[in-house]
C-alpha cells in the first residue's frame, strides 16, 4: 500500500506541473493523464476514479479542439 501512496503521490505532483505549463492537448500532458486514469483502473482499482478522470482529460482536449475549429 505504501508503493501506491508513493506512486500517487507523485502522479499528482506531475499533474500540477502539466496542468501548469502545458495545454490541455499537449502530447505529453495527454500521455500523463492517460497513464494517471490507468493508474487509478489497474493500480487502485478505482474504476469509477479512472473513468471520471480519463472524461476530464477528453472534455478538455476537445474543448481546445473546438476553439479551433
């Protein structure tokens, strides 16, 4: 349990950095969120965390889309 503590821990220190200094449809800052919301599936087994987590990352991405358009 404490790996995970650790493990979660830094996941969201690395999503603060992201939310930071990249836009919500930067490569990196997707791949990163992706990986947190798997985290969430697989590593905690918080499927409801994981999903809400992965429709967040997709409302944003396709938001930024939409102003481009």
């Amino acid at each position: 349990m404490k790996l995970t503590n650790i493990t979660h821990s830094s996941y969201l220190q690395a999503w603060e950095i992201a939310q930071e200094h990249l836009s919500s449809n930067d490569p990196l800052k997707l791949e990163l969120g992706l990986t947190i919301s798997k985290f969430y599936y697989d590593g905690v087994g918080d499927k409801e965390k994981a999903l809400e987590f992965a429709k967040h990352l997709f409302d944003d991405g396709n938001l930024i889309l939409k102003f481009h358009n």
